[in-house]
C-alpha cells in the first residue's frame, strides 16, 4: 500500500499531499500518517468531499486510510 508521512507538517501541507495523490488517480487505496487531529479532520473532510472512503486508526500517531 502507497503511504505518505506527514507527520510534523503543517496544515494544509498534509491536505495539499493528499490532494497531489488523489490527483494523479494512480492508487485504489493509500495511507497518509499525520500527527494532529486538525489534520485528520481536514483530510477527512477532503476526501470525503470528493466522493472517497475514509477510515481513521490512532495508534500513536494517526492513520488515514483512504479508498476509492
């Protein structure tokens, strides 16, 4: 599975990466980490908002995963 590490990035550096990937439409489902709650709300609210599935797992971080 494709990841991308956004951790200590900050918003909309982490949107702005997921929006590069979801551009170029090569992956069915990806993972992004990141480390802040903002960042999973505004990702989620990406994603979502453009027709894709999200599912969240807080280990120490953040997970996002995302799929078509």
């Amino acid at each position: 599975m494709y990841s991308i590490d956004a951790r200590g990035r900050s918003c909309p550096e982490p949107v702005l990466m997921t929006k590069k990937v979801l551009d170029e439409n090569k992956y069915e489902e990806f993972k992004i980490m990141v480390d802040t709650h903002v960042a999973v709300e505004n990702i989620t609210r990406f994603a979502e908002g453009n027709g894709y599935n999200v599912r969240i797992e807080e280990k120490e971080d953040y997970e996002i995963l995302i799929r078509k």
